[in-house]
C-alpha cells in the first residue's frame, strides 16, 4: 500500500511539473550588451514579463507552453521554441530591426511626447479614474481576505549544511521556487485576515469590520505585526504616489508620469472578452523612485484590468533588493471595473547582488462579495469593531473554509506545521530570543513574568556623575497586559550616588481607553531639551548621558519627580490626559550651574533648590495614528501623522510645601507633508505663555543641543539655557529629498546619498520680574526678543546606508559669549 500510495505522489509530482512552465535567462544584443525592460512573453499569451537592468528575466506559468516570444523596440522579434517545461539560464540574443514601426510612433530620452499613443492613452486614463471602480456608486461593500507570508530565500546546499541550521535540518525537507524570481525560498511565518469592508462615498466614511485573524511563526508578537502592518499599508494604483517602505514611488498612471517614465504602446488583445491595448513603461533615469512594467487597459471605459510594477534595482531604497506588485481587476456590468487580486513580493536583503540572501515578504489581498447600493445609517460608520476581540483570534478551521478567497499552497499549510516543531527546538529558541532582544531592547525571563532592561541604557557618562551604570525590568505576562510595573535603578561612579524610576499603569476600560498612571523619579536630568516640562519617570534624554559634548556641558539638575495621571480616549486617536506633578529641582553642579532665586524667607534671601506642584491637562490629537493591540501600552505602527498637543498647567503654591503660583498654556502642532516625489517635509510650530513670576527652573528654555547627534526640535547651534523666556514661539521645518537630487548628479548618483534641508526659528519674551526673581550668577537671562533667533542646515544621509550628517550654520546673535557659529551633527540608524 505505501508503495502505491508513493507511486501516486510521483506521479503527481510529474504530472504538476509537466503542466508548468519556468524560464529564465538574460537577453543581450549582438554585441553581447545586455537589453534592459525587454518584452518577454509566452506565444499568443498576455503572460510575460519584462528584463531587468542587467537584461535577466524570470517567468513562470501553471500552463505548459511550447514557445517564447521576446522583443525590444528597434530590434527583431525573437521566438524561442521551449523543448522542455523547465529552461533556465538562457541566452537570448535580438537582433537590430531594419524595417520601420508604421503603427507605433515612439519616444525615448527628452524627444517630443506630442505623437506618442500610449501617452494619449495615458490621458485618458486621468480623466476617468474618478469614474471607474468603487467611487461609480454612493455606497459600498465587500469582503476583504489578506495573507502575508514571510519566506527566507536563496537557500542552497551550503546553507542547509551550516552549523546554523544544524539540528533544524528538517526545515528544508520542503522547498520551493518563487514564480517571480525563480529563487528557492522556505517560508517561515503567515499572517491571515478576514475582513468585510462598509464604504459611504458621500461621506467619505469607511468601517472594516474584522471577522478573523489567524497568525502562525512569531505568533502574537505584535512588534512584528506593527512592522508587517507599516510595511504593508493599502495604495491606490491611480494615485500619483504609491507610498511603500515610508517613501513615495511615482505610480506609472500618475499625472507627472510623463516626466518620469516612458511609455510605449506595445499590443493589443482581448482579456475577458474586453479589448484592451497594452502598454509598456520603464524609468527616464536612474537612482529614482519608480517602476518599470506594464498595464493592459480598456478601450472604452479606460480603465485598467492588469498592472505589474517592478522597482527597478537602481532605485534609492535599502535593504530591499526587489518590489513586485500584480493587480487583477474584474468587470462588473461591462463597464465598472473593481479590483480582484493583489499580490505585492519584497525582496529584503542586505545586498542587491543577484546572489545575495534574505527574506521574501510577500502579501496577497483578494477581494469579492461585491455590493451596491445598501445604505446603511450614519451612526453605523462611527461604531467601528474590535479588532483585538479575543473570538477573532480562535476562529476554527470550518470558518477559515469559507473565509479564504484564495486557497492557501501547499507551502502555506506547511508552515503550521514547520514553526509548531521550531518552537520545540532549543536552538530556534535561541535564535528567537535575540532577535527579540535586538528589537525590543528587554530580555524576556518567562518563569517570572518579568522583562529585564532596556539594555540600551545599561551604560552613560555625564560630569556630574562620570560612569554610569543602570539596570531596569518590567513586569510582563503578555503583549496585551491590563497591568504593567517598571522600573530602574542607576549609580554614578563619580557623584557615588543611586538613583531611581518607578512606573504603574493599569487599564480601566479598554473601549475607552481608560489608563491610571502613576510613578517617581529621583535622578540628575539635562532639562531644557524640551519646552514641555518632562513627566517621564523612567526615561532618560540622550544629552544626559552623552560620552561626547560640545563646549561645557555642566547645567545639570537633581530631580525628584512624581506622578499621577488619568488619560482618557473619547474617541479614537484624541486623548485627554489630566493629572498632577511634584517636582524637587536644583543644580547637579552648584559650583557650575545655578538654579537660585530670590525666597525673601530663605536664609540669605536665596533659595537653591525648588518645590513645586502642577496640576495639568493635556489634549492630543494624532490622525491617522495606527497602534497594534488593546492592553496597557499598545505598539504605535511607525508610519508618519500629524500630532496636535494642547497643555494647561497650573502651578500651585503652599500644598506640600510648593513655591510658586502660575499658569502655562502650551500648543504644539507636528505635521509631516508629502510633496509628490520631491521627498517629505515635516513641520513643528509651538507656541506657549507662562502667567505669573517663576524662577529660572520653572521656565521655558529655547531648546539647545550640545551633543553630536542630531535632535529634531532641538537648535543645534544654542548651548543649553542660551536663552529663556517665559513666552515663546518656535518653527522646526526639514525637508528629506530622498535623494530626488542628488540622482541627477552622475558623480554621486551610485552612492544613493539623500539630501536634508532643515531651517529653525525661535523668538520669545522674558519679563523683568521673572529676571529679577532669578538669581543665576553664572549664566546670562536672554531671551531672542529683539528678532528671531534662526539656524539653517545642510544635512547627507544615506551614508552607508546607516549614517546622516548634518551641516549647522547659526544665522544671528552671532555676539553672544562662546556662540557657536557652526557645527557638525549625525545620527544612525535603520531605514528604507
């Protein structure tokens, strides 16, 4: 019987092979130069591919066919017979065409567009694209089904055989070739989601209603999913910008397309019963933010019924080698056409040689149960779902049946299986828990609920306390916790002192997001980084700790803080945080910095060290912000929106033996704008005024930085306490090119470097009572009232793909003691 039952599988196996077809290959001219963005199709199909820079092609079809066709305008076609059902490493050489295109005028370069047919078609598309697709109808809805995958890919023998994998050897027992790149992948981690989708175009209103959400590899590590989430966000392929990896890539139907790419009309064919005429588009230029590919489109409704994007390798992106995208649409009605499959395939990986490792992101949305025309009432789109409904996450195999739209691949289902034998692996395990540790920063102790960190801040230096040594934890039984406890303890080696933080917090409500907080602080703070008094109890700013300064660095301050807060989310994305402060402050470095102000009771007349309680509420506004999970403290997805903060504090004198009487009102608005393919500009302007007389520890310093990293919202250029006011004003603008540029530039265009502008203005007032009550005897009270103070800098990034550097120049109060007229700042870090 197994004999049998192995014959069958063989045969299966042939028979699986014989009905597919896989070719790759490179496509040259006679002179053996490669021929870039070259058609390659299947005879008599509308299923191909184009070349990529270096002329290399991979295709692959469930149907067996016997021949290829390859072409290039101004060269021969080419057909290929295909003997065999797999041909890889072909070479297929075209030659120069010496017969005319009548049919098809064609551009390349800068030559004039005015006569191109695909261009006019092109047209078209933008004066139809509000007309076609969902926005043909008032109301809207369907059923959503979305799979991610994760795959490691290029396996070979030699990774099979390390001592890396040794003792998880079975995971390779099932491998198999991506129909994009024709490299051998082994998938490792799937994520699914049902959802039905409710729109109201009137309105502009949309509610997802999630019905299932099935994770398998990294299951529950919300870390992960956020990342999965912001690297995977919803596009619209007729939008100018297709937004991917925190950049924005000019769609080929964009309207300033014309700029970027060009176009050819290529052939025409029915697809579904539809005539439709395909057109091919490749980038003007190198180094930019683009595709090449095709689009078939109708030629009545203009609408489009497949695209496929690829980025090209030479576009200014990191760590990701290759972008795939294929959009199906579906006619409904023989005019609407409504989208049915997208498949979008990333290639991450540390090098863009063909040869190089890494990891295949792969998403697959499809989209059915289309239906019109059901008005549902108002109240309906502002009641969303839970998305985070335990039920949501145990829906059985019988549900998942029928919610999946596509079938999940033999591959698919195994991965099940694969991670529930690595999570019984010691070494996988390993693996697992640094990577963890790498991302999180905590190092998780599971048999006591307890994370210990974050080992980031293990180690500072500072001249009050020289060498600083810190170890914190946390309490920890799961990424949603209703409850969690924090807290560090640290010792200078020079001052010979410990300091502490502690933090509670425990949710009340989730629907509404009801959070008690509370926690104490006693540490030595670089205030003045920041206009908004601190209430972080466990943090610590970078320029506390800085190994490297510029100019002296000694205004620092012993704090006592404590807490306690109630925040509340009314509706989504707007919190209302009220609550109370206590703070002790007084200098860390008497001899150096003073924090004395005239106490008529004080022996002297002079006190040193400051008491003072705050009563405060606090308005946030941040739309479009995206968390991952419903406990304590969700995980914000890191995709840019804008933040609106308005603060009320009242200062309160005698309780618990407070000093001062006063009011501080406080507004801040951050905004991050896309401008097209000219890169991001992110904007801050704050504003404040505080109401009374208070001393030099109570106000609002023009936030300086003495460090050598780069601080946004910081002036590079201003010492700590350069100047203090008690009402004030301050714009932050840097633009990030994207390296939109510096691509123009031959010379540089191969270092893929990125360009940053930045401009900062602060202007401010500081009363005579607040100067008089102030008794600092070594530091100047200055405020920039006479004009605006104001910074410009010139930044690079992308240096290694990790480094930014900035250029500083102050542009005034160049007469101030020890003004520092310019500077060099960077920073490191992990992006796309």
């Amino acid at each position: 019987m197994k004999r049998v039952f192995l014959l069958g599988l063989l045969c299966c196996s042939f028979f699986s092979a014989w009905t597919q077809t896989k070719v790759s290959g490179k496509v040259l001219d006679t002179q053996g130069e490669p021929i870039a963005f070259a058609n390659v199709l299947f005879t008599n199909t509308t299923e191909g591919t184009i070349t990529d820079e270096n002329g290399r092609f991979y295709l692959e079809s469930e149907e067996r066919y016997f021949r290829l066709s390859v072409s290039f305008l101004g060269y021969s076609l080419q057909e290929i017979e295909l003997v065999k059902a797999v041909t890889y490493e072909m070479e297929i050489r075209l030659e120069e065409s010496t017969q005319a295109l009548k049919e098809v005028i064609v551009y390349t370069g800068k030559q004039s567009k005015k006569n191109n047919p695909a261009i006019d078609l092109l047209r078209k598309i933008w004066k139809n694209k509000k007309v076609n697709g969902l926005r043909k109808y008032p109301y809207y809805q369907y059923d959503k089904y979305e799979k991610i995958q994760f795959d490691l890919n290029s396996i070979d023998s030699s990774m099979a055989n390390s001592r890396m994998f040794r003792g998880m050897e079975f995971i390779f027992d099932d491998l198999d070739t991506s129909r994009i790149t024709g490299k051998t992948y082994l998938p490792f981690f799937l994520n699914e989601v049902s959802e039905r989708v409710y729109g109201n175009n009137p309105l502009g209103k949309e509610r997802v209603d999630v019905r299932g959400n099935k994770n398998s590899g990294f299951e529950g590590n919300q870390a992960i999913t956020a990342f999965v989430e912001d690297l995977y966000s919803d596009y619209n392929i007729y939008d100018n910008y297709l937004k991917f990896f925190d950049k924005s890539f000019t769609s080929p139907l964009s309207r300033t397309g014309v700029d970027v790419y060009n176009y050819v009309l290529n052939d025409s064919a029915f697809i579904d019963n539809k005539w439709c005429y395909n057109i091919v588009y490749y980038p003007r230029r190198k180094n930019e933010l683009t595709f090449k590919g095709d689009f078939w489109v109708n030629d009545s409704t203009y609408a489009i019924k497949k695209i496929n994007l690829a980025v090209t390798k030479s576009a200014n992106i990191n760590w990701v080698k290759e972008i795939y995208i294929a959009q199906e649409f579906e006619v409904l009605n023989d005019s609407v056409f409504l989208l049915k499959r997208d498949y979008m395939l990333s290639d991450f990986s540390f090098s863009k040689k063909e040869d190089a490792r890494g990891i295949y992101g792969k998403r697959t949305t499809v989209y059915d149960n289309y239906q019109f025309n059901q008005k549902k009432p108002d109240e309906f789109y502002k009641k969303q779902s839970d998305p985070y409904d335990p039920r949501l996450f145990n829906r059985d195999s019988t549900f998942w049946a029928n919610a999946r739209l596509e079938q999940l691949n033999k591959d698919e289902v195994g991965i099940f299986t694969l991670l529930d034998t690595l999570n019984t692996v010691p070494k996988f395990k390993t693996y697992y828990n640094l990577v963890s540790i790498l991302g999180s920063g905590y190092i998780e102790v599971d048999k006591w609920n307890l994370d210990i960190g974050d080992v980031y801040s293990t180690f500072g230096n500072n001249q009050a306390e020289g060498i600083r040594l810190r170890v914190g934890g946390r309490t920890y039984f799961g990424q949603n916790d209703t409850w969690r406890l924090e807290g560090y303890t640290a010792y200078g080696f020079k001052d010979d002192k410990f300091k502490h933080g502690f933090s509670a917090k425990v949710l009340l409500d989730r629907k509404q997001r009801l959070i008690l907080s509370a926690g104490n602080r006693r540490d030595i703070e670089q205030l003045g980084l920041s206009l908004t008094s601190t209430q972080d109890v466990l943090g610590r700013s970078i320029a506390s700790s800085a190994i490297v300064t510029v100019g002296n660095n000694n205004r620092l301050t012993n704090i006592n803080l404590s807490t306690f807060n109630l925040e509340w989310q009314p509706v989504k994305n707007f919190r209302v945080r009220v609550g109370s402060t206590f703070r002790s402050l007084s200098s860390a470095l008497p001899d150096e910095f003073s924090l004395d102000y005239v106490d008529p009771e004080a022996p002297g007349g002079v006190s040193s060290s400051l008491q003072q309680m705050d009563l405060n509420t606090t308005l946030i506004y941040t739309p479009g912000r995206r968390t991952i999970g419903y406990g304590v403290e969700p995980i914000t997805i890191d995709d840019p929106f804008p933040t609106f903060l308005v603060n009320y504090s009242k200062g309160v004198s005698g309780f618990l033996g407070s000093d001062f009487n006063y009011e501080r009102v406080q507004l801040s608005i951050t905004q991050p704008w896309q401008i097209g393919g000219f890169g991001r500009l992110t904007s801050t302007l704050e504003l404040g005024k505080t109401y009374g007389e208070v001393p030099l520890g109570l106000l609002s310093v023009i936030p300086g930085n003495q460090t050598v990293f780069s601080l946004y919202k910081t002036f590079p250029n201003l010492d700590f306490y350069e100047f203090v006011t008690d009402t004030y004003a301050t714009l932050h603008l840097e633009h990030n090119f994207n390296g939109r540029l510096f691509s123009r530039l031959p010379f540089l265009r191969k270092l893929n470097l990125r360009e940053i502008v930045g401009f900062r203005a602060a202007w401010g007032e500081l009363s005579q009572g607040n100067i008089a009550l102030s008794a600092p005897t070594n530091i100047p009270l200055q405020a920039p009232s006479d004009r605006p103070y104001w910074e410009y800098s010139f930044g690079v990034g992308n240096i290694f793909k990790i480094f930014r550097l900035d250029f500083n120049f102050r542009g005034n109060y160049l007469d101030n003691p020890d003004a520092r007229r310019f500077g060099v700042t960077g920073s490191f870090g992990f992006s796309f």
